[in-house]
C-alpha cells in the first residue's frame, strides 16, 4: 500500500498526507476475496439463465423502459444502440438500479488490488483511476459503493470505463451513473458505440447442426471469424436470417439435455466488451428480446383497452 501511495504522489500529484489518511480508513474484505473465487459465469447456461431471465426482471425492464422512454429513444437515435439493449443491461448488472451493491468501492478495489495476487495488477489500475475520477468528479472516495469487485453504480461502471465512457447527458455538470438515468442510459450507449456497435445488424439465432463437422472450428475466441457461406459445408442451419451480418461464431450452450448452438455476429461479441463471458451476452440478448416482446404486448394491451373503451362510450 506504501507503495502505490508513493506512486500516486509522485505520478499523480495526490497529497501524501491525505492518501494515508484516507487508506487508514479501507477495511480489506474477506468476504469479497471468497466471491472472486466462485463467479456466477462459472455455472452452466441453463442454471445462469435461471438467474437472470425471469418474469420480474422482465416486467421491472418494461416498466424501467416506460419511465425512461424519451432519453432511451433519444439515446438510441444519438448512438444507434437499441434501446432494449440498453435496459437489459441494466437489468442483468443491477435489476435497474435495485441492487448497485453493497461494498465501498474504496475498500472492494483495495481489497483485490493488496490481497488478491492473481489479478493485483489490474485492480491496482483500477484503484488509480478510482482516486483520479473521484478527484475529477469532486466526489469522497469513501462514498461510492458497487460490487465486491469495485464496478460502480447503475451500468456497473469500473473506474476505467467511467473515465473513459460515462456521459453527461443531461448537461448538470457531472456523470452520475449513481442516481441520473439519463446519464446511465447514454454512458452504456457510448460505451457501446466505442466498441463499434453496428446499428441494425442482428445479434443472434439458433442453430441446428446435422453432425459434428463444426467442432472442428470451435475456438475460445468469440470474435466472428466464419463466413456465413461457410456454414452449409459444415452441416449448420441457421433457424432465422442474421441481418448485415457477413460473419458469424458458433456457440455452445450447456442445456441440461445436451448442447445448444447459436451463431452470433459481431454485435453479440461487442456485448461481451461489457463482462467477457458468453453467458453474459448470451443473458443480455435473450432478456432484450423478451423486454421488447412484453413492453410491444403490454402497450397492444394498452390501446386495445382504450379502443374498446372509446366504442363504448360511442353507444352511450
């Protein structure tokens, strides 16, 4: 800690006094060390899905769309990202906001960065630019809380991609990713955008394979690397038409019968820019698409509702 300290002053022009001050107040968390060993990604598909494709978290993200619809249909002209992207993001990181977390930010990255050797180096990144955005921002290190491991707010934010990405949307004058929605509705879509989010190209479909041929092009990488052409040699059929896509990945899904297979396209691989696990993307697409479908039912409901109440008004 002695260490980075010295390196903040010297490098970063931080008050030598005031930052050991300020770690004299950082409580090092076992708790969190126990959670860095067993992440949800670890589970298989059909138990990750269970956590995060539900008829609350469905519901609560058209709700969340409704109250928000001007700055998401803003959003989505100024950045060309869906809008339903955008709130199933927001639904899988935070429930829309319900559960930001519970550690101080302060203490969750000094946690990993002074007691978690395998990835000290990036978390010590991560305090660095924590102190700096907080220096910028006018805002108490010890204030900010977020998840056991330091990602901040509403969109779960690292301070890196805060930095980097969060917007002022609303023109206040600060980044709130805390309590402004309309900041964290554009701070995600920027984020988007920057890992060049292709506006109306498809993200994913079914796949049906006859064999197993495709195993042979099966890698770790989840950058699309074959052509859609190519998916007939290998006895592959896509179930529905992959718009403005010229390149897919096969994936596998463990299903509690076996395997499931998608092809998704360079949209599917930008969502995994948010958390780098397929599972992840794999979350955010298929609660998308079931945000739309509803909030699309609900508002039919809505003006079928009130056609049939005009008619009867017309009889009285």
């Amino acid at each position: 800690m002695d260490r980075f300290i010295a390196k903040m002053v010297a490098a970063r022009q931080f008050n030598e006094t005031e930052l050991k001050a300020l770690f004299a107040n950082v409580a090092i968390k076992d708790d969190i060390l126990k959670k860095m060993a067993k992440p949800a990604e670890g589970l298989p598909w059909h138990r990750y899905r269970k956590i995060f494709i539900t008829d609350k978290r469905i519901a609560d993200g058209v709700k969340f769309w409704d109250e928000n619809a001007q700055t998401l249909a803003d959003v989505e002209r100024r950045y060309g990202v869906p809008a339903n992207i955008i709130v199933a993001i927001l639904g899988v990181e935070t429930a829309y906001g319900q559960h930001p977390g519970k550690y101080r930010v302060l203490d969750a990255l000094s946690t990993l960065a002074f007691a978690y050797p395998p990835r000290s180096e990036f978390f010590l990144s991560e305090l660095e630019q924590f102190l700096l955005l907080c220096r910028e921002e006018h805002i108490n290190p010890l204030e900010p809380v977020g998840s056991y491991a330091g990602a901040m707010g509403t969109p779960q934010f690292m301070p890196s991609s805060f930095r980097r990405y969060a917007t002022d949307f609303n023109k206040d004058g600060r980044r709130d990713i805390w309590h402004g929605n309309a900041d964290v509705i554009a701070s995600v879509a920027n984020y988007f955008a920057q890992f060049h989010w292709q506006t109306g190209q498809a993200i994913a479909a079914p796949v049906i394979a006859k064999g197993e041929e495709y195993k042979a092009i099966m890698t770790g990488n989840l950058k699309p690397d074959l052509r859609l052409a190519e998916l007939e040699s290998l006895n592959l059929k896509i179930s529905q038409p992959l718009a403005l896509a010229d390149k897919v990945k096969i994936l596998e899904l463990k299903q509690e019968q076996g395997e499931e297979l998608w092809a998704v396209t360079d949209n599917f691989y930008c969502l995994t820019r948010y958390n780098h696990s397929p599972l992840y993307a794999m979350a955010v697409y298929q609660l998308s698409e079931s945000i739309l479908n509803n909030r699309g039912h609900s508002h039919e409901q809505t003006h079928n509702s009130n056609a049939l109440s005009d008619g009867m008004q017309f009889f009285y």
